[in-house]
C-alpha cells in the first residue's frame, strides 16, 4: 500500500475510517480530503479540500501525491437525498465518476460504500441476498445501484479493481450521522444518556440492519485488503451485524439505563423510505468471499455506546 485518498473524510465513516488507516498505514500514507477549508477542521495529519463534484480539484489533489488507493466516502443519505433529489444526484453521481475516472488514469484501486438502500419494489424483505431486484424508492438509492453498476462496468471495460459493500444503518459515537433514514438509531442512544428520553421518527415496529462503526471499519479494511481472485460478488456484497426495531432498542438500552423513557413521532417521509428497505440482509457472500466477520451484536453496541457517550459527556467542558 503506497498512499490512500479519502474523500468525504469529516463525516461518520470517515472520521473514523482516517484515523484507522492511518493506525495501521502510517500518518502521511492517508490524505484526509472534505469540502470544507483547513482552518475549520481539526488536522491530525495530510488533508486537502476536495469538492468532489469539481474537476479542478481532483486535478489538484491528484497532481500532489502518487496514490494507489481512493476510498470515495462523499455523499448525500436517504433522507436529505429526498429533499433535494437533484442535488443528491449531482453530488453522488457527479463524485462517483470523477472518482471513478481518476481511478482508471492514474491505475488506482477504489472503494466506495453502497448501502441497503439500493433495494425496494420487489426486493425480498428477509435473508436478502447480494444478486436480487434492485429497484430503489430513494434518489439515493438510484444513485447507490447506478454506482454498483459503474464499478462493475469500470472492472469489465477497463480493469478497474473496484470494491463495494452495502452497509446498514451505521451506529457510531464520534461524529453523529447526517441526513439518513437509520440515524434515529444513534439519535436514540445519544438522548437516552443526555436526555433520558427520546421521540422516534420510525414507527415501533420497524426492523432494519445495523452495524456498530468497528466492525463497519474492520469490514472496509477486510474488503479492501482482500485478494482480487476471491471477489466474485465484487459489487457490491451485504454486511450487516444486528438487526433490531425501535422497541428492541429502546428496552437494550433500559437494561442500563432503567430511566429512560421513549415515545414516537412518526415521519411519514423516513417511515416509507424504512419500509421501503429489507428486514434483515444475508451477508453470506462477503462471509465465504472476504472472511467478513463482527464482533459486537445489539447488547455489547449498547453498552460500548452507553460506555463512550458517559466518558464523553464527563470530560466536556461545562458550559458558563
Ligand atoms: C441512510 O439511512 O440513509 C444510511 C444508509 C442505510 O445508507 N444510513
């Protein structure tokens, strides 16, 4: 591995995902890139701005360094993707194939998540496998299948190494998630230890896959590492760890904290993209093809996410 480029490095994954590989690679072998310019973020090692819908600028950051690896991480989620859908496509489709042109010129490996949310109409709701109906009720899931596609015609026609998984709703405590249908997931876990109580978007009954975000990293690591040979579902192959509804999580996280109290709220918006997407994926492709393995299910995520938001609640500043 000489040096990888990451794109969308400041949001949940990438926030998380950089200083990972910078753990196991070496600092100055990832260059962190995000739109936003380097006096508003915190620096812990190479970065660059990087709007991924700018030619100039993939020019730019290409022209710097020699990079054998992109780790295209910039886009738009599910539910803000439907408030502005042509944006959504802009900004995911437009930043796919910049990434996906810089990886054929310059002889680079890429990844990219996809995500559950490339299923829909027809799909089957339980133990859904990697090859089935993909017909999305989200601009992001539009954009989702159109870059599964694109991987798979840029490693047919150019022998691009592409690699994609499709991630769950992704629960993590650092940086919280943005704009998706699954981060009523978080939201809840993160009121549950300020506020003791939380009001849910998504009905009681609403059952989705989920991953905690070490487990996420250990998979993207995993994928990327493997040997080509192996990859026969190359794109893109289901991951997931748990899966659970509202009510389920809201009696986990009671075990630890017997106070809390939640209700719901239902978002008309978010509720249908959730039915719109299966109850439980099988991951059995990226088990038999890349060892894909998770070490935390719904009782350890909730007690490791209890755990971190205490510790960090404790060392915040007060407030004046
Ligand atoms: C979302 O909810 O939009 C994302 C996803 C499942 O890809 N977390």
């Amino acid at each position: 591995m000489t040096k990888i480029l990451v794109t969308g490095s400041l949001g949940q994954i990438g926030s998380e995902l950089v200083p990972a590989l910078r753990a196991r690679y070496g600092v100055e072998k990832v260059v962190a890139t995000d739109i936003r310019p380097p006096e508003e973020v915190t620096i812990d090692g190479p970065y660059a701005v990087l709007n991924v819908t700018e030619a100039n600028d993939w020019e730019e950051v290409l022209a710097k360094d020699q990079f054998d690896t992109i780790i295209h991480l910039a886009a738009i989620l599910s539910a803000r993707g439907e408030m502005k859908p042509l944006q959504t496509w802009d900004i995911n489709m437009t930043g796919t194939m910049h990434a996906l042109e810089a990886a054929r010129a310059y002889g680079m490996k890429i990844f990219a998540p996809s995500s559950i949310a490339v299923f829909g109409m027809g799909t089957p709701k339980t133990m859904t496998p990697s090859y089935t109906v993909m017909r999305p009720q989200t601009m992001y899931g539009v954009t989702k299948v159109a870059m599964e596609l694109l991987f798979d015609y840029y490693y047919h026609k150019f022998g691009v190494d592409t690699r994609s998984l499709r991630f769950p709703g992704i629960i993590s405590y650092r940086t919280p998630p943005g704009g998706g249908t699954t981060d009523y997931a978080v939201e809840m876990i993160r009121e549950a230890v300020k506020r003791g109580h939380y009001t849910s978007f998504v009905g009681p009954e609403t059952q989705l896959d989920f991953m905690y975000m070490p487990d996420a990293i250990s998979a993207m690591i995993a994928l990327i590492e493997a040997e080509s040979d192996r990859l026969k579902h190359r794109n893109a192959y289901n991951v997931t760890a748990m899966r659970f509804t509202p009510e389920m999580l809201g009696r986990e996280i009671k075990r630890h904290l017997p106070d809390f109290t939640w209700d719901y709220a239902v978002d008309p918006l978010r509720q249908r993209i959730a039915d719109s997407w299966p109850d439980a994926v099988d991951p059995a492709d990226a088990v038999a093809e890349w060892g894909f393995k998770t070490s935390y299910d719904l009782s350890r995520m909730v007690e490791d996410m209890i755990r971190a938001l205490k510790t960090s609640q404790e060392h915040a500043p007060a407030h004046m």
